[in-house]
C-alpha cells in the first residue's frame, strides 16, 4: 500500500464561488485607467457592474434578473417579501430561478443584505420568518480591500526598486 493520500481530482473553482472577471482590455469593459494606470473618474453603470457576477454573455438569464431587481431595489433602499414577490409576478420571473440562484450569489458576495423578522412569543406558529431585502456595501469594500492590497504590494515594490536604483547611483 502506498503512503499517498487519495484526493478529489481539481475540477477547478465551483462556478457559485466564481467571479467574471474579462481581461482588463476586453472590449467589455470600459476604460478604467490611464496608460500610466492611473485610474480614472469614472464609474461603471449598474448593467456594467451585474456583468462581473452574472456575465451576460455566459448568463444571460440571470444577468436579466439581477439586473432588474437591483434595479428595483435601488429605487427603493428595502423591499419586504410582498414587495419581492410582486416584483416577481410583474416581470414574470420564476420564484425558483430567483430564490435559488440569483438571490443567493446577491447575497453571497454581499450586493444585497437579507435580513428575517425575528418573531415573538405570539406570532411564534407562523411557518415563515418575513424578509427584508437591502442593498449592501460589503461588495464594494471586499473588492476595494483586495484592490488597495494589491495596489501596496506593487507601490512597495516599485519604491525598494527605486531605493536600489538610488544606491547604484
């Protein structure tokens, strides 16, 4: 018998846990920084931002969805499960397709805040716990972490580059 250890051969990273991210020159994407990587002022539309966690071009359906209901959501702050539900209904969008995978990712990567009622001693025989949808920051801070990380990784690189460049001299 061998000493090796059997492993699950690597499949890649699960698509739930996968972010789209084209190359930085993709015709996708706008332009987001100068050719001295400086970045620039502008921001990206809420489609252009949906595109990274559901690509239209590899989900379209899903992208569609997230899209209007992010939409929807901005217009309101908070929605409650009547609300989403009647969401649902007038844009005739499957419950199903909805609570099992847009709402989900939404959540997961922190677009969206999804808070439930919590229930008193009276109203304890109810089945369901009501929700309440919001958008979320914790998205954009994930990212500004990872982003402001790697951006002091290659400024310190850049300034003991240049201190050994000074030394030379």
């Amino acid at each position: 018998m061998s000493d090796e250890r059997k492993s699950i051969a690597s499949r890649g990273i699960p698509s739930k846990e996968a972010f789209y991210l084209p190359a930085h020159y993709s015709s996708e994407l706008r332009k987001f920084q100068d050719n001295d990587e400086n970045m620039l002022r502008n921001y990206w539309s809420l489609d252009e931002l949906v595109n990274f966690i559901f690509p239209a071009k590899y989900q379209p359906k899903y992208n569609k969805i997230a899209l209007k209901f992010l939409d929807e959501l901005a217009s309101r702050q908070k929605l409650e499960g009547r609300e989403i539900s009647a969401f649902l209904r007038t844009n005739s969008i499957s419950k199903a397709t909805f609570y099992n995978r847009v709402l989900p990712r939404l959540k997961r990567i922190g677009v969206v805040k999804v808070e439930r009622e919590t229930i008193s001693p009276e109203r304890s025989k109810q089945k369901y716990r009501p929700m309440m949808i919001s958008l979320s920051k914790t998205f954009g801070n994930y990212l500004t972490k990872i982003g402001e990380s790697w951006l002091a990784i290659v400024d310190d690189v850049r300034s003991r580059q240049a201190q050994k460049d000074e030394l030379k001299k």
